[in-house]
C-alpha cells in the first residue's frame, strides 16, 4: 500500500461506520417513515462498498497492517489488516442481505434503526483492536439486540435469557479489559492483574459465543427473536474478533496465542460436537438453525487457538462459508415463515411444490455449508481438519465428527421442510425479486471463493501468520519483509 | 501442440463436459428461468457425449503409446505452509476406459430418462443431479490426488442422496435418503482421514508419490504401517458407498427414486465406486494383507448376507438392489485377494448387465409375458437351486433370517442408533427444561424434542 492510498482507506473505513449509523440517524427521525428499506439497502451498500474499497486498497499492500490513533494495551483506535480487510465486507454482506430479505411487516422504521446502529456499531469494531473501544462497541451491538428481542410478540423469555447472559458477558469483558490494559502480560511487568483479566475476557468470549456451559442463549435467541435479530447478533461473531485481538499474538504466549485461548479451544470442539449432536433431533427450523448455528461459531474459535497458520487460516475459513450459509438459511426459513407460518421439524412438512426456488436455495446453501466440493466450505473443512490433526489428533476427530453431524442434521432439516405429502389445496408462494437477488449476492461468494479459494487463502495465509508471528511462506517467497511496515506499526506485527 | 498437451486437453475436456452442463441448466433455474426438458436433456446428453468422445480420444492415444500414463498437473487449488491441495488428474490404463465406460452410460441413461420421466415434476432436478452425478464420478475416476477424489466422492454422495429422495410427497424415500447419507457420511470420515494421513505422509495428496503412477504395476513409497493404516481407511470408506455389511441397509430402501437413476447408481456406477477407489490404491493394499484379509471377510460376508436376503424379496427392485450387493461384495473378495484385472472385468460387466436389468423392470410383467408366450407356458421353478441341498430345518432357519434381513438392521439400529438418539433426545430435553427456567416460563411438557 502507498502512502497515497492512506486518505481512501481512512475514507473508506468512516464510510463503513458512518453509512449506517448516518441511516440509522435518518430512520430514527423519521424519513422515509412509509418504506425504510430503500434507504437502510442503499445506507449498507455504501457500507459493503467501503469494505470492498478497503479490502482491495489492503490486497494491492505487501499484507501489512496499519493503524491509525490512540494506542492503548497493544491496540490502536483504527486497526486495519488481513483480518479487516477479509472480515469486514463479509459483515456489511449479511446487514445488507438481511435488510433485502426482511419482509415488509418487520421493517419498522425503529427497527431498522435499530438494525442499521447494529450494524454501524459491527462494523466499526471490525476497524478497531483498542481494547475499551472494543468494550464499547462490545456494548453497543448487544443493546440494539436486546431492545429488539424485547418487542418481538412472544419473546419476553429471549429477552430475558439474552439479558443474563449478555450481562455476565460484558461485565466480565469490561473488567478483564481494564486490567489487561493496567497490567498487560505483555510488557513484563508482574501480570498477575493481567493475567485474570485475560480469563475473564476469556469468559466472556464464552458466554458471547455460547460455548458450553453458556450456550442456552443461542438456540433461545433464534426461537424467540426476529431472524433479523438473531442473524444480526450471531453471524459477525463478535466474540471470534475480540478474541483475535486480545488473545493472539502477543510476545509473551510462547506459540502466538494465549492459555486461556487454548483452553477455550477445548471447550468449543466439545462445543461444536454437541451442537451439532443436537441439532439432529431438533424440533423446529429456527432451532435447528440455532444449534448449527452455535456448533459452526464454536468450530471456529476452536480453529483459532490454533498454532499452525493452516489452522487458523481454516477457521477464518469456516468463519465465512458457515456465516454465509448460515445465514442464507435463516432468510430462506424467514421467508418460508413469512408466507405460511412457524415450521415443524417433527413431521415431513412438504413444501417443497409451494416454494421450489427457495427450496434450491436452502439445498444449496445447506450443502455450502456442510462441505460441498466447489463451495467454500469444502476447503475450510479440509483446512480445520489437517490443521486440527496436525496440532492434535483428538481435536481432529472431534472437528471430524462435528462435520459429520452438522452434514446429518442439516440434510434432515432440508427432507424434513420440503419433503412429505403435499397439499393440494395449499398455497403456492413465487419467490420474490428482491428475495432472489440477495440470495444470489450470498450464494455466489460461497461458490467463486470455493472454486478458486487461492486468493483468499493466501490473503488469510498472510494474515495469520503474521498474526502468529510467524514469516508467512508467501511473503519470505515473494521477498515481502517478515515485519510490519507500514505507515504505523499494527501491534500483532510485533 | 505436444502429445502431452493434447492429451492434458482431452482429459479437461472430459471433465469439464459434463461440468459445464450443470452450469448451462442449473443457471438459469436458479434464475427462474428453466430450459424446456427436450433442450435440457439434449445438453445433458450433449455433456456426456462430448466427455464420451474426449475420452475415446483419450484412450486411443494412451493405446498407441503402449498406456504409458499421463498426469495432467491443472496447478495448486490452494497451499497453506506445507499442505498443499494439488488439482491432478491421471490418465491411464485404469481411468481412462473406466471414464469412456461411466459417461457412455451415463449418456445412455440420460436418452432414457428424457422419455421415462417426460412431464414428470422434477424432470429438471433430476437432469441437474445426472449431471452433478457424471462430473463427481469422473472427477473420481480422473483424480490425481486423493484430494480431488474426496471431492469427486462427495458429489457422488449427495447427487446420490437426492436422488433417493427426488419423491419428495413420498415418505419413504425421505426416510431413505436421509439413511443412505447418514451412511455415507459415517463412511466418508474413512476417506477424510486418509486424505489427512496422506498429506502428512507424503506433504500432498498426489498419487504419484504415494505409489507412483503406473498402474497396476505401482509401487508403495510410503512405510508398510503408514500404508496399513490408509488402507484401512479407504476399506472402511469404500464399504458404506459399496453397500458392505454392516452398511449395507440403506442399499434395498436407495429404489425409491426414479428408476433411470436406480440403474446408474444402485445398478452401475456408484455401487463400484468403493471398489474404484481400492483398485486405484492397489499398490498400498499390496503392503497391507490386514487390509486384503478385511476385504476378503467384509465382500464374502456381504456376498452370502445379500444373496440370502435377496431371494425372499417380493419386488423386483429390491431383489436387484441385493443381487447388485451380492456381486459388490464378490468384487471385494476378489480385489483383497490380490487381482486387479479381474475385479475390473467384473464390475463394468455387472453394471452393463445390472443396469439394463433395473432399467427393464418397470416393464418386467411384460417381459415375462413375453416369455411365456414363447415357451407356451410358465418357465417352471428352478429344481438345481443349491439351496435345496441344504437339510430342510437349515432352509427354514435361513428363510427366517432372511426374512428379517439377517437381523443386519436390528443390531445396527438397537446397538447403534436407537441409543444414540434416545441421549440425543434426552439432552435436547433437558437443555429445555433449563431454558424455561432461565426464561421464568413453564416447560412444554418434556415431550419428544
């Protein structure tokens, strides 16, 4: 990256957070109060355009990170790097897609201002590593949540369970934080305040990303929550991130990551295990989708205490292809819903003759996210599994398995809503223009990403390596420099 | 161009043929917009011929230089640090006829199909899942490395599944695709792991340095133990796609799909799939009689189970479905004994003849009627039944087990699966219980999950 693509990529990066938030502003007093969708698709396509704009500024550098004011504990204010750059287009695709799809009842102008705040306030902890900026954007993704699982008819109880947890979760994220950033384990001081601070942020990472035994909200989210909601607060996977920054890379974990991260990775391959155990005898399409979804984010943090670079390259992975899936499922059980009410698990529903395109896309986006050769998660599988046994054999099998179930439970999900006897008095739903487009716009990153992963993986490959502080293959191949240069130091580069 | 390079050529061509195919229907289906059937059975058709050609070519070339084989290295899918997906593919003795045999018949199912399933809801699904089918099974049978054969397998796998279940208002062939990929899926762990133990083996999956590339003549370069291992593995892989004792249940339920697609599959292709696979890493079982032993028990096994079931079955379908095992599991015994041409001779001559067997049975009242005519009468039973040898209180315990299908499904269901999701269910249950008093809500009764 030159120094003269320093002001776009600044320029970029408050386009990502100030969209958004300039349409959330906008809805909440009272614009396009009739139908706010058009401005809150055109406020996030400004967002995935920034994102695309700094993902392409970022691919054109030698890989390495910048970063922009304060610092503080080893983060700076503005932080943009391989992680970014690949991290946050993906981000403002899932706002942007969920907005398209959303039906028309669900689209009141609070909340879609509640939506787009969510999603500012998303992708401006995408841009950031400093710890007390992560805590408060940390805060503000949950408070959209909650408010908006508290008015949805019939979720008093989500709200409730999502409250406790969030709770427990940003209280310890807040005082693990402050105390990582008064005694930072790091810099060779005592650490001893440091080092509880650490687990607490490890808690914390936990309870958001419902890991065992703090998984009960995920699967509670999804049943009691608009899918908006639900998608919205699961699929960034704003705990991954936080873990990223503040538990990977720096110079006192011997490996480049930290104990705590390493015992979190044990509790997610349980995690990912069991989820996906459970979402085999699910009852309903939302908690099925709850518990896969549960099963992939905790199969990620277990790929990112990895200490090889294929493993965490793999989980990076695994982080988009089930993000998009995931949530590519979840607009299509929204619209299904939208149409003819909540769907069973328990029977053969047979709606595939009142909804064939939308059953494609659920068959395309299911296979997509439980290895179909071609998509992208076909070569997250194979990374998270070599790198899972190339580190540890029984983490290995347990990724096996993992996959395996989550194969078994979501092509039982799939037979299970569109096969069965069909009704032939019942009603006959085309899918909608808009519906199509978004689902397409999810669908073909999924396949171009599968079939030609190259420049993503060796985007991650640079990413991580210099997460792990480890010269990346390509960079030494291609003469780049091991260290971080750059305009100002990234400090996972040190 | 170089011989290489025409050869290189031809090869992509057959697999890019039946690829390009799903693109040209599948795209605009997605987009709403679905060929009418004659035109999407004619590019189908069309994918299938090319590849059909491209691979005659192929073979005729390969002949003339005395079959000395060719890899095609298409380049690195993707590397991180020392694990490397390569994207090879091989022509050889081996590949090449058996490719020249797979889209032959996939084309003439596709010929078929076109009338078979006219006006039939679905007619486009299913031409999209023939073709999903014939580029899985020739990335298969083309791969260079057993990374692209895992995912030649996969696709293989779920256009399977899909098609077992292409009635959708149909229950039954829910339930059974949904067990065939429960199947498959256990035994695809097989094949992962041995991609994995390869790759940490030999730092990639290339063929070539695991035992050379002239088959059926390659030699191991990998330790004897390291070879044990991933023969096994591949064993283990190869007896849920072939339908092998103890997976082999989900085979009799797999004809509740369209008849066309029984035939290539259940019939021809996808059935030999295991012993394809086995008879490419030949070089490895040679380093491991474990593995031959295992083959040997696993076929022979399968092959008396099957062939006792199969003669009490009361529809045709489902006594084909065991005559295909029986003959599966021969293949087996065969390939563990050690032979390479024969194993080969016998499946392409089980699946042209099975194939046309499931493809007449729709019309197989007709036939016998036909018969009947021409003989002036009933054929008469068979009287040299070895069966009949057998002392009479034996006959009726053996129609017993066969009647409960060799008690194969009650042991893997009670030991298994019946006890697997009961915990399942019971955790399910209690997660409830603990969300409802998280929630302050009452519970729903505990009932099923």
């Amino acid at each position: 990256m030159t120094p003269a693509d320093m002001p776009a990529l600044l320029s970029a990066a408050a386009v990502v957070v100030a969209a958004p938030l300039a349409g959330a502003v906008a809805v909440a007093l009272g614009f396009r109060r009739g139908n706010p969708r058009g401005l809150a698709v055109a406020a996030t396509t400004a967002a995935l355009l920034a994102s695309l704009t700094i993902t392409f500024l970022w691919s054109r550098s030698d890989g390495t990170g910048v970063a922009f004011g304060e610092r503080l504990g080893g983060g700076s204010f503005v932080c943009i790097d391989g992680i970014t750059a690949v991290l946050l287009p993906y981000v403002a695709l899932v706002e942007l897609v969920i907005l398209l799809v959303a039906p028309r009842r669900s689209l009141e102008p609070g909340a879609v201002a509640r939506i787009l705040f969510g999603a500012a306030a998303t992708c401006g902890l995408f841009l950031t590593s400093h710890p007390l900026v992560l805590v408060a954007l940390w805060c503000a993704t949950v408070l959209p949540t909650w408010i908006s699982v508290r008015s949805t008819p019939g979720g008093a109880g989500a709200a409730r369970v999502f409250a406790i947890a969030m709770a427990a979760a940003t209280a310890c994220m807040a005082v693990g934080t402050v105390l990582l950033v008064l005694d930072p384990p790091w810099s060779g001081a005592s650490g001893l305040a440091g080092d509880a601070g650490g687990w607490l942020v490890a808690v914390a990472v936990m309870i958001r990303k419902g890991i065992v035994p703090f998984h009960s909200w995920y699967p509670k989210l999804f049943s009691g929550a608009t899918m908006s909601t639900s998608l919205a607060a699961t699929m960034p996977q704003v705990a991954s991130y936080t873990a990223v920054r503040l538990l990977i890379g720096h110079a006192d974990h011997p490996e480049g990551v930290a104990t705590e991260l390493v015992v979190l990775a044990q509790m997610a391959l349980v995690t990912a295990t069991y989820g996906a155990a459970l979402a085999i005898v699910q009852r309903s399409l939302r908690s099925l989708i709850g518990t896969l979804a549960m099963s992939q984010s905790a199969m990620v943090l277990a790929g990112l205490a990895g200490t090889l670079p294929m493993e965490l390259n793999g989980a990076f992975c695994v982080w988009l292809s089930s993000g998009l899936a995931l949530t590519g499922i979840g607009l299509v059980a929204w619209a299904l819903e939208s149409r003819a009410g909540e769907i069973r698990l328990e029977t053969l529903q047979g709606r595939f003759w009142d909804a064939p395109a939308l059953a494609a896309f659920f068959l395309l986006f299911g296979l997509s996210g439980i290895g179909l050769p071609g998509t992208l998660s076909f070569v997250a599988d194979d990374l998270i599994v070599s790198g899972s046994l190339d580190e540890q054999l029984h983490a290995g099998l347990l990724v096996i398995v993992s996959t395996v179930l989550c194969g078994v439970a979501m092509m039982r999900g799939w037979f299970h809503v569109f096969g069965g006897p069909v009704d032939p008095d019942g009603p006959r739903h085309s899918i909608l223009v808009r519906e199509r487009v978004a689902l397409t716009m999810l669908l073909a990153p999924l396949f171009v990403l599968g079939l030609w992963p190259g420049p993503l993986v060796r985007a991650l490959d640079r990413a991580t390596s210099r997460l792990l502080a480890v010269p990346a293959a390509s960079a030494a191949a291609a003469g780049h420099p091991a260290e971080v240069g750059g305009l100002q130091e990234s400090p996972q580069g040190r | 161009m170089t011989n290489h390079d025409a050869i290189s050529l031809l090869v992509v061509c057959q697999l890019a043929a039946p690829a390009a195919t799903l693109a040209l229907v599948g795209l605009p289906t997605l987009l709403g917009r679905p060929p009418s059937e004659k035109i999407t059975a004619r590019i189908v058709g069309g994918g299938f011929a090319t590849g059909f050609v491209a691979g005659l070519i192929t073979l005729a070339a390969l002949a003339v230089r005395g079959f000395r084989p060719e890899i095609v290295h298409l380049g690195s899918w993707f590397s991180v640090g020392h694990h490397e997906a390569t994207v090879d593919l091989v022509a050889d003795a081996l590949s090449v006829p058996y490719v020249c045999f797979s889209t032959g018949l996939c084309a003439l199912v596709n010929a078929f199909a076109g009338k078979y399933l006219h006006r039939e809801p679905g007619f486009t699904r299913f031409f999209l899942l023939l073709a999903v089918f014939g580029t899985g099974m020739n990335l298969m049978v083309l791969a260079g490395s057993i990374d692209v054969l895992f995912a030649g397998w996969e696709l293989l796998g779920i256009s399977s599944t899909m098609l077992i279940g292409f009635f959708l208002e149909r229950g039954n062939a829910v339930r059974a695709a949904l067990r065939a990929f429960a199947t498959y899926r256990v035994c695809d762990v097989g094949l992962l792991t041995a991609a994995v133990v390869v790759h940490r083996a030999v730092g990639s999956g290339d063929f070539e340095r695991l035992f050379g590339e002239n088959w059926p003549n390659g030699t191991c370069l990998v330790p004897a133990t390291t070879a044990t291992i991933v023969s096994l593995l591949l064993v283990f892989a190869a007896m849920g796609k072939s339908a092998q004792v103890p997976f082999s249940g989900w085979l009799p339920q797999a004809m509740e799909g369209p008849t066309p697609s029984s035939a290539i599959f259940y019939g021809a292709l996808s059935i030999h799939a295991g012993a394809y696979v086995l008879l490419r890493c030949e070089s490895l079982l040679e380093q491991a009689p474990a593995a031959r032993w295992l083959l040997i028990v696993i076929g022979l096994g399968t092959a008396l189970h099957a062939n006792v079931v199969g003669r009490v079955q009361t529809d045709l379908k489902s006594l084909l479905a065991y005559a295909s095992m029986t003959q599966a599991g021969l293949i087996f015994a065969e390939i563990g004994c050690g032979w390479r041409v024969i194993p080969l001779v016998h499946v392409v001559s089980h699946a042209i003849l099975r194939s046309l067997q499931i493809l007449r049975s729709p019309s197989a009242l007709h036939d016998r009627h036909e018969l009947e005519a021409a003989l002036g009468g009933h054929p008469g039973a068979d009287r040299w039944a070895l069966g009949r040898l057998l002392p009479e209180r034996l006959q009726e315990r053996l129609y017993r087990i066969a009647l409960d299908r060799g008690y194969e499904e009650m042991v893997v269901g009670r030991l298994f699966v019946v006890p697997f999701l009961a915990l399942l269910r019971w955790a399910a249950d209690l997660e409830r219980r603990w969300l409802a008093v998280l929630a302050g809500e009452p519970h729903d009764g505990g009932g099923r999950p």
